[in-house]
C-alpha cells in the first residue's frame, strides 16, 4: 500500500548553467591606406564584445566581435600610432534543461594572443578569447509536508533559506557625443578607449527596480599627427534603466548590477571640430532574495507495519550577505628602459578574483596587470606590463564559513602613478571588489513511502511503559523503537524538545 503523501512546491534558485567556452582568433590584414607603416609594435589588444545573448530551448547562443586594436610606433615619425580591425563571432553551447524564463549573465576575457609584423604593413594575429556564461532559474522543486494515514509518523522539519521572489534583466543602448574640455588640444585621432560602467544606486518602487550607474570612457587620442602628440581624455555619462522586478517583497534583499556589453568610440567632424561618438549596450540585472523557511520531512515510520520509503536530497541557498567595497592596493615597477621622460598612459586589464577564507574572515584573492605606455629618454614610445597580486579583506556577515559560498568578481577603477627615478614607476592601483555570500543547505526528504501490509509491527500492548532515557537522546528514536506515537510521548512526559537534556525516565503511552 503506497501511502498518498501531500506535497509542496518550492521555489528554488537553480544555476542551470555555469561554464566558458572558446573562441579562436585568427588574423591575416594589411594595414589601411590612412595608417602610417609599422617600425614596432608595442601592444595589441582583444577586447571581445557582446552583441547578443538568448536562449532557445537548450541552446544558449551569444554573437559578438572582437575588437582588435594594435598600438605600434610608426616607421616615419617614431611616433604611436594603432590601427584597429573587427572580428564577428557567434558561439553556442548546450545547456543542461530548458530554460526559456532564464537569466543569462555573460561576459568575455581574452586568453592569449600573438602579434607580429610580416611586413611593414601586415600582421598576422593569432590568439583566443572565452565567452563566459551563468544562467540563473527560478525552478519549483516538491517536497512531502504531511500525510493523511493515522498509522505513519512523520518527522517534520525546516531550514530557513531565501526564496528567489524576483529575477529580471534588461539590455539597453546608449549613444552620446562627447568633446573634450575647453583648452583641451583637438582630437585628430583615436589611439585607444577604455569603459567601464559602475552602479551608484539601486532603488525599488512597487514592482520595478530603478538602477543608476555611471559610464566612464577614458580616450587616449593624438593632438598634433606631426609630432605625435598624445592626450589622455576622460568622461562620465550618467546611465540608468527600469526594470520588471514581478514579485519583489519590501523585506527582500536585491543583487543589482550593470554590465557593459559593447562599447565603440568614433570620430566625427561637428562645426568646432572632431566629437567622440560613443555607443554602448549595457544590461541591468537585478535579483531579490526574499527570507523563507522549507518545510520537509526527514524521515517516517509505521505503527502498524513496516514501511519502504524513498528520499531525495533538496538543495536550498540563503543569501547571507552582499558588498562592494574599494581598496588601494600598491606596487612599483621596473620597466627596464633607459629611463621614463613621460608617461602617456596607464590602464588595468584581465582583474581576476577568487574567493577565500583565512582565520573566519572572507578575502578576495587575484592579479591585475597594470599596462605602462611611456617615453623613454629617447622620446621613444614603450610598452611595459606588470602583474600585480591583491589581497582585499572583505566585510561580509558570515558566521558558518563550511557551508559558505561567495560569488564575486573584481574590476580596476583607476591607476596613478609616481615616477621614482630611473626606469621604476610607483603605482597605486583602485580596485572595487563586488562579493555575494550564501549558505548552502541540502537535507534529505521523504518522497515515497509505501507499507508492506504481509509484515506488521510487533508492538507492546501495555498502557504505558516505562523507559530510562539518556542524556541526548532522540524521543523520535525511542518512539520509533516502541512503534509510539511522538507527540503523545512528548505531552506525556512534558517535553518541548526532540533530544533530552538529561538523564530521565519516560513514560511511553501505548497504541490502543
């Protein structure tokens, strides 16, 4: 006889996939017509990009380009110069179920790449970057809460966890014309651009998540194609978008973000000269945890016969704790020239970070490189790159380090710097570190039971019994060892608490 057991659903925060996948990148160009030839070159970046993320079925498709940018010094006027070339990529990868209601967090690193000069002016790169993806699902998960049989007890139990009561995201395009401040040289043309986008606020208004950030877009240009003149510009646009946050509660804690996407910078000529012409995608994401408790049964027995039962394992996440904190982190550098008479720029790149924990406290652990692009004492443009190790204390609530997980990632604000003579350069790295702490739960629970009728339980017919309990030990197991009734024992003998605080003896009522 299958008992019929009542069931629960629950909703659960599932990762339905976590993982990477790669992208060659193989380049053969000849440099255009308005590009001087090439003596050196210095640095060449990839910077992938995302145009586009969707789901269809179990198919996750993200399509992009990457952005190829070669910073050389020219073979005319010993100056820097770049040339810049687009790749399109489209990549898939199964996931593990389908997931059409799902959010796809993306985002793309380069692993490697090779440059060089085949000629004066042509380059053959090779190199490879990784599309990077994290789909998160609000999935509905049964669970045995009760059953109607008077013969099964039932062991009732419950964890407390966060529902995911709200999980949205929304891209969207900017599109601004930016010049660069009064006094500051005319634009001629772009050597490179770096953005970045930072959340400031996040605010929720009945079913909708408001989040404002800003846009930073730092533009190293030339002033003077003569002489090669090199001017490092910065601007900050305001972003902010709206988003469905369908069942967000006001006591929930919300995970909101921006992600930059895609960004180009052009030039266009407006009647007092060149505007920077900057187009962006972005996307907003926001998550509300809101506080729950799962109710389950742990384990059953029969007091009438003996029972075969089932269980699966539930895994459940509760949202301990979000931060973002800033932190300084300092170094020096040695770049092993004739000495530094300027410096053109210095940027971050590839800012990894890997959750620990050392003595109870959360850390965030990873590297940066710290680009140098610099005169020497020649006048001649270099290149240098150091990678610089972190360590940033962050201040997360967490007592229960064990069964503690912290999402987290890490981005580079800025970079300034202190020449200390010779070829060392001083730097002071800004970092900020976003971390999300949770606890995880995973618990046993009932999911069938059925009652071999054929064999009953032996059960004493005495009104009560006596028995000398233990200290510590489990009235549940002592009822299930008389083929009792729990509660009845409990309410016999006085008690609140499954496991016994001291030596006693119980009175075990018997089965009429």
């Amino acid at each position: 006889m299958d008992y019929t057991l009542e069931k629960k659903s629950v909703p659960v925060r599932e990762a339905v996939f976590d993982g990477c996948f790669e992208q060659p990148l193989d380049l053969d160009f000849t440099l255009p017509d308005y590009c001087p030839s090439i003596e050196k070159i210095l640095k060449c970046r990839v910077i992938p990009q995302i145009h586009s993320k969707s789901l269809s079925g179990d198919r996750l498709t993200i399509e992009g380009a990457a952005a190829v940018c070669v910073l050389y010094i020219d073979e005319e006027k010993k100056s820097l110069r770049s040339c810049e070339h687009s790749i399109p990529y489209s990549g898939s990868v199964n996931v593990k179920s389908d997931c059409t209601d799902a959010v796809i967090m993306a985002y793309s690193k380069t692993e490697y790449v090779n440059c060089r000069a085949i000629s004066p002016r042509r380059l053959d790169i090779h190199g490879a970057f990784s599309i990077c993806a994290k789909i998160d699902s609000i999935k509905s998960k049964e669970t045995a809460v009760s059953c109607d049989s008077e013969d099964i007890q039932l062991k009732k139990e419950s964890i407390s966890c966060s529902r995911l009561c709200a999980l949205s995201q929304q891209q969207f395009s900017i599109a601004e014309e930016l010049t660069p401040v009064s006094g500051s040289p005319a634009v001629r043309s772009i050597i490179k651009t770096d953005m970045k986008v930072r959340q400031t606020e996040c605010r929720i208004a009945g079913d909708k998540a408001m989040i404002k950030g800003e846009l930073c877009v730092r533009a190293l240009y030339i002033a003077d194609n003569e002489i090669g003149e090199c001017v490092v510009t910065e601007f900050v646009i305001p972003v902010g978008q709206v988003i469905d946050a369908a069942g967000i509660e006001n006591d929930s804690k919300t995970d909101c973000r921006l992600q930059l996407l895609s960004g180009e910078c052009k030039l266009r000529e407006g009647e007092s000269g060149s505007i920077i012409c900057v187009e962006c995608r972005l996307c907003a994401f926001v998550a509300a945890y809101c506080p729950d408790k799962i109710e389950y049964i742990s384990d059953a027995f029969s007091t009438k016969y003996e029972i075969d039962s089932e269980y699966s394992s539930l895994k459940s996440d509760k949202l301990i704790d979000i931060c973002r904190e800033n932190s300084i982190i300092k170094s020096s550098a040695d770049t092993e020239t004739n000495g530094i008479s300027k410096v053109i720029d210095i940027w971050g790149e590839g800012c990894t970070a890997t959750p620990a924990f050392e003595n109870g406290t959360a850390i965030i652990k990873g590297k940066l490189n710290a680009c140098i692009l610099a005169l020497d004492n020649d006048s001649v443009p270099f290149y240098a790159e150091r990678s610089i190790d972190y360590l940033c204390p962050i201040k997360l609530n967490i007592e229960e380090v064990e069964h503690t997980t912290v999402d987290c990632e890490a981005s580079v604000d800025s970079i300034s710097f202190r020449l200390s003579g010779g070829s060392n350069i001083d730097l002071r790295c800004e970092i900020t570190v976003e971390a999300r702490a949770f606890e995880n739960s995973s618990v046993r629970t009932l999911t069938k039971a059925c009652a071999d009728e054929e064999h009953r339980r032996s059960c004493d017919n005495a009104a009560l019994t006596l028995y000398f309990a233990d200290k510590g030990e489990s009235v549940w197991k002592i009822a299930r060892s008389y083929s009792a009734v729990p509660e009845a024992i409990m309410n016999e003998n006085d008690l609140n608490d499954d496991e016994l605080d001291d030596e006693c003896m119980l009175l075990i009522p018997g089965i009429n």
